[in-house]
C-alpha cells in the first residue's frame, strides 16, 4: 500500500534510487538509533516495550547489513546499466550472473521486516499509547509509527518500481 505525497511511478529510476539512499538510507541510520535509545529509555519493567526494544534492535542490525549490500553491491551496479541504457550500448552481467538474485535476496530482507514491523504495530495497538502514558511513551510509539511509514515507502519504492524497471533494462541490454 503506498500513500506517499510523491507520485514515483513518474520519476526516473536513477533518481528513485538516489531517493532510497539519501531519504531513507540516511534516515534509517539516523533515526533509528536515537529512537532504540529512547525506546530503551522507557523498556525497564514493561514486558512490552522490552520486546519492542529487542524488536527494533534486531530490525536496526538487520538493516544495516541490508542497507551496505544494496550500496556496495546492487545499487552500483543498477547505476552503470541505467548509464549503459542511457547512452544505448550493454553492459556485462553481474558479477553473480544476474540481478535477479540479489534483488530476490532484498525482496526476502524486506518481507522480514515488514513481518517485524507489523509485530511492533500489534505490540503498540496500531501505534496507540494506552490511556494515561508518559510523553516519552507518546514520543516512542509516534516514531515507531513513522519509522515504520518511511519503511513501507522505501519498500514500495525498490520493490514496486525500481527492481521491476532493473530486471526489464537487464533483460534488453545484458550482453
């Protein structure tokens, strides 16, 4: 489901991918570790945002490694076929003969955590604080609701748009 302001069906795929990295790669990195600080600000006693801590910690690790594959591995790649498509020649196949393995290995990270992120909304009753909860409670479940919002939008974005475009240029001008 994509409620997004931006209509990025339209956009061209280079810029969709510049987007990931700056808007959300950067935003998960900055973030998310000021929100598992004040979510393990809060966690002592309450069985509930102990697991959410332990949770998004998991999803924070998870990320990172999944963030560093996409920017050392695939993304430089989808650069120099979009370039290759752009200026009309071919490109070589990737290294591990096509892209359509690490993007099955992205689109499987991604199910996992959007299977996390729906636990942490269950956990937070839809990303409500209960009756009575401190600010910082408030605070905690509004940037996990966010976090999670940015999550989806980056999601839809690579699965949705870029990985389909990527494996049609691969299939018209991997030579």
């Amino acid at each position: 489901m994509n409620t997004s302001r931006h209509q990025f069906t339209e956009w061209p795929t280079d810029l969709l991918i510049d987007y990931a990295l700056k808007v959300h790669h950067r935003g998960i990195r900055e973030a998310g570790p000021a929100l598992h600080r004040l979510i393990h600000s809060i966690k002592e006693g309450d069985p509930v945002m102990e697991e959410i801590s332990e949770l998004f910690g998991e999803s924070l690790n998870d990320l990172e490694n999944h963030l560093l594959k996409e920017e050392q591995v695939l993304f430089p790649y989808l650069y120099d076929m979009l370039e290759a498509q752009r200026q009309g020649g071919q490109i070589g196949p990737m290294h591990c003969g096509s892209i359509s393995f690490p993007i099955g290995v992205m689109m499987t990270e991604h199910d996992g955590e959007v299977e996390r992120h729906q636990r942490i909304s269950k956990l937070t009753n839809g990303y409500t604080a209960p009756e009575g909860a401190s600010d910082t409670y408030r605070q905690v479940v509004e940037g996990l609701k966010e976090f999670s919002a940015n999550l989806h939008e980056h999601i839809h974005i690579e699965n949705d748009i870029i990985f389909p475009r990527c494996q049609t240029i691969e299939n018209e001008i991997v030579g």
